[in-house]
C-alpha cells in the first residue's frame, strides 16, 4: 500500500479553542461503526452522556443550535476532554484529513475547509511537491481500471508542471488546463488511452505554448463577455444548499459590488489594479489549483470525466479570486493574509462539505453550456 501525500501534510496543528471556526459546528458529524460500538459499551455518567448525545438511526453526534452535543463553551471536545483520544471517531481522528482511496494507494490531503490548513496550504511561497510511502499489505479491488489510473497520473504530472510554471500568467495556467483537459477527455471517452502519452509529449514541448499563446488571443480583451461569464458562474453557487447563515447574503453584496456599482471600466480596471497589488502573492492560487488537482483529478478512474475535475479546478480557483477582489474593495484596497484565509475557508466550507453541494457542482460542469471550454475560457482570459 503505498500513501501520496503533500510535503506540509505533517505541519498541520489544530488550533482547538483558538480556531476563528470550529469544525464541530455547522454540519452533521459521521460516526463509523467501530466508533459507535465503543460508545455503547463506555461506561459511567460519561458513557450514560455519549448514548443520549447520538442519533443511533443516523449515526451521527446530535447536534444543539448547530453545534456538536460535545463541543463545550470554550469551544473543546468533551469526547476529548473526558474520555481520552482513542475515543474519538474516524471523523473527528481525521479531519481536516481527507483521504482518497484507490487500489494499492491512498492520497491525503488537507482540507481547505479548515482554517488552520488553509494557512499552510496558501503560505506555501516555494513550489509544492509530493511525498510517499510504501508499507503492506497491498490490496486489490475489483474492476479497477488500471491503466486508465495510471494515464492520470502521468497527466497529473504534466498539469503540476503547468500550474508552478511561473514564467507564465496564472490565466494562461488555467486555460491551458483548460484546453488540454479537453483534448484528453476525448481520448478517454473514445478508449484511445495509447494516444496520451504522445499528446503529452507535444503538450511539454514550446511550440505547443507559442501556439496556444495564438488560439486563446481570440479570447482575450473581450471585457464585456469575461465579466459577463464570471458573473454566470458566480450566480451557480446561490443553486447549493447553504450550510452557515449569512453565506448567500454575503455572495449577493459581493456580487452587485463587483458586478452592479462598478462600470465595465471600473471592473477591468479594479481587476488590474488587483493584480498589480496581488502579484508578490499569486502564488496562493497556484497552490489552490494544486489543491483542487491533486485532490479529484484521479478521482475520474471511477467516472471518466477528468474535464470536469479540471473545470471545477479552474472554476473554484476563479471564484476564490473574484470574492478576493470583491472583498479588497469592500476593505479600502487592502486583503491580509488573514483576510484570505478567511475567504477561502468559508468558500470551501460551503462548496466541499455537502455532498450535494459536491454532485450538484459536478453535474453542473460535466451538463451546463456554461461550463463549455470556450465560455471557460472566456471567463478566464477575456
């Protein structure tokens, strides 16, 4: 069995009481099976607590005024406090640990739902490379295609060499993630895996920059359109189910300050005026397109929709960015560290920790006109 994991997984340290958003407060925590016959057998007025404090038909800690039975007033985990580490589920051990299964390997990453990870995963100013390790037994699953997940790989590969390429814009980035996601969608779906290793081949050579550095110039300087298409995706998350009060609210104001009270002069001219300020930090977002590719790209050996992932990659890490530029101008042109943290958190609270939230993004980038490459990549480069 072999674990994939990024270099600053082991940095992580939860900040307890002092975290500015639990994570025992908001949704419904999971309780696995293991875990919930240890608190049948606990014994005591403790153990008395632990039976009364979980829905047994949905196997979940029950929760009061949308806390955890067991986060107490400092913001603690009584479970913790009273009964010891051991006697917390799998949920509660592993976050803000996700983990991805896959026949012989296991990726864990952190989650960008968790402020504390957030910290690490943005301050990281170097590039961002992987470590593993090996131990037995190792594991079969059955109708595991692995030659597809294989293909992946090496395609994930190509894309981290793209995202930390740092001579080139980050909308260049996206859009040609974009653009070669689509290619190799079709070589999946047609089963002509053979065919990858070629186009990358082609992708990594710099003829292949310098020509697509010609097709997305029809795409560029079209303001109208890109603020017109960026508002479009903007206005799918108000679709999502919402899992913290005052989220929607807060989407809406941002979106008429960006899209409403600023002309489209205003608007490019903001968004210049952004970059410029941003530029020592245009890193963050290329470690969330790191994030959002090493954590579902892979996942399509099990759909075969790798354009998807990448669009949701691309998608996520825009959005991010219009709520940054949406925010500086609420805070007289100033974002702290602090102040992104803060933003990305929340995003990700929002879009990554509902399910439905999860399959209704999905459905909306694999089915949606607006999620179509040109229309991407208008978003994008306009």
């Amino acid at each position: 069995m072999e674990y994939t994991y990024p270099e600053y997984l082991y940095d992580f340290q939860c900040e307890a009481s002092a975290c500015s958003d639990t994570c025992c407060e908001g949704w419904g925590i999971a309780i696995d099976s293991v875990s919930l016959k240890k608190y049948r057998k606990y014994p005591g007025f403790f153990g008395n607590r632990l039976r009364n404090s979980i829905d047994w038909e949905k196997e979940a800690f029950e929760q009061y005024n949308g806390r955890c039975a067991f986060l107490n007033e400092d913001n603690l985990c009584d479970i913790y406090k009273e009964a010891g580490e051991d006697m917390l589920c799998k949920t509660c051990t592993r976050y803000p640990r996700h983990y991805e299964e896959y026949e012989n390997l296991r990726e864990i990453s952190l989650s960008l739902s968790c402020p504390a990870a957030v910290k690490l995963i943005l301050g990281e100013k170097k590039t961002a490379f992987l470590n593993e390790y090996r131990e037995t037994p190792e594991e079969e699953y059955e109708q595991f295609d692995f030659f597809l997940f294989t293909k992946l790989n090496e395609i994930r590969d190509y894309y981290y060499e793209v995202i930390q390429n740092r001579e080139l814009s980050v909308e260049f980035r996206m859009a040609l993630l974009l653009a070669t996601a689509h290619d190799l969608q079709e070589r999946v779906r047609r089963e002509q895996l053979h065919e990858v290793d070629d186009l990358l081949k082609r992708y990594r050579r710099p003829a292949f920059l310098k020509t697509a550095e010609k097709k997305f110039a029809a795409f560029q300087n079209h303001g109208e359109e890109r603020r017109a298409r960026r508002r479009k995706l903007w206005q799918k998350l108000y679709r999502l189910e919402v899992l913290r009060p005052g989220w929607r609210e807060y989407l809406k104001r941002q979106e008429r300050r960006l899209y409403e009270e600023l002309s489209l002069e205003a608007y490019g001219e903001a968004g210049a005026e952004f970059a410029e300020y941003y530029k020592d930090r245009e890193y963050e977002y290329e470690q969330l397109l790191m994030y959002y590719v090493f954590c579902n790209l892979c996942g399509a050996v099990y759909d075969g929709d790798l354009f998807s992932k990448i669009k949701l990659a691309v998608v996520n890490t825009l959005l991010i960015r219009e709520l940054n530029l949406a925010a500086w101008l609420e805070r007289g042109k100033e974002l702290s560290f602090a102040d992104q943290v803060e933003l990305t958190h929340r995003y990700a609270r929002e879009t990554e920790h509902s399910d439905p939230n999860m399959d209704a993004l999905e459905c909306m980038a694999a089915e949606e006109e607006d999620f179509c490459l040109q229309k991407l990549l208008a978003a994008v480069l306009g």
